[in-house]
C-alpha cells in the first residue's frame, strides 16, 4: 500500500530505520510541529484524530489506523517520546533538531516538503496542545 499515489514519493509502510518509512514520516511531523509551530506535546488521543482527518484533506495519503499505530512504535524508537503522564506525545526542541537532521541526511527534499504540509495542517487544527 502506498502512502503516496505519486511515484516521486518512496512508501512510508516499510520497517523502521528505512529511509523515508512512515515512522520517518511521524517523526518528521512531530519534530517540525516542536520546531516551526513551538508546539511540543501533542493529545496522544488528538493525534490519532488528525492523522484521521489529515487523511481526507490530503487524498494522496492512504494509511490504516492499524499500520499507524504500528508504526508509532517504531517511531517512539526513533525519536518521539510520551509524556510521564502517557497522554501526551512530546519532542522537546532540542531532540526535534537532532531528529530534523538525522532525517535530513536520509530523506529527500519532497519527503520534507509533505512533511511541512502536514504539520502545518495539524498546527492549525484545534485543542492540538
């Protein structure tokens, strides 16, 4: 299943630690929501939502619930973390520049500029933090 219809854009449902997978993917979109838009902790039940709603904004976009969630692991391993109180997904600024250029040296320039619109997107939805 790809993530994208458009060919340029590798899969983003491969295993963790290969470039451009939808853990990248999740990663990217935290890590630019800390650095661009200063929002750091996301709703763990909000993001689930979005990622939802972001799915219907951006037809080009096709993933399961399921593979998401999956793939949330692998990004809980790559550099998300959740909150001491479990509610929450955090990057705090200083790990969302080091996850940006990790991803940086692995990903290409669409990978990012998909990346920036969906944070985007999510930085202007509502109760986000």
């Amino acid at each position: 299943m790809k993530l994208f219809v458009n060919s340029r854009f590798k899969p983003w449902n491969k295993l963790v630690g290969i470039n451009d997978d939808l853990a990248d993917g999740i990663v990217a979109i935290l890590s630019l929501l800390a650095i661009k838009h200063q929002i750091f902790r996301v709703p763990i039940f909000r993001f689930y939502k979005l990622t939802k709603k972001a799915a219907e904004e951006f037809p080009e976009i096709n993933i399961s619930q399921q593979e998401l969630f999956r793939e949330m692991e692998n990004a809980l391993q790559l550099g998300v973390r959740i909150s001491a109180d479990f509610q929450h997904f955090e990057v705090p600024q200083r790990l969302a520049l080091q996850n940006i250029g990790r991803l940086r040296r692995r990903v290409g320039r669409l990978f990012f500029e998909r990346a920036n619109q969906l944070a985007d997107f999510f930085s202007q939805q509502e109760n986000l933090q």
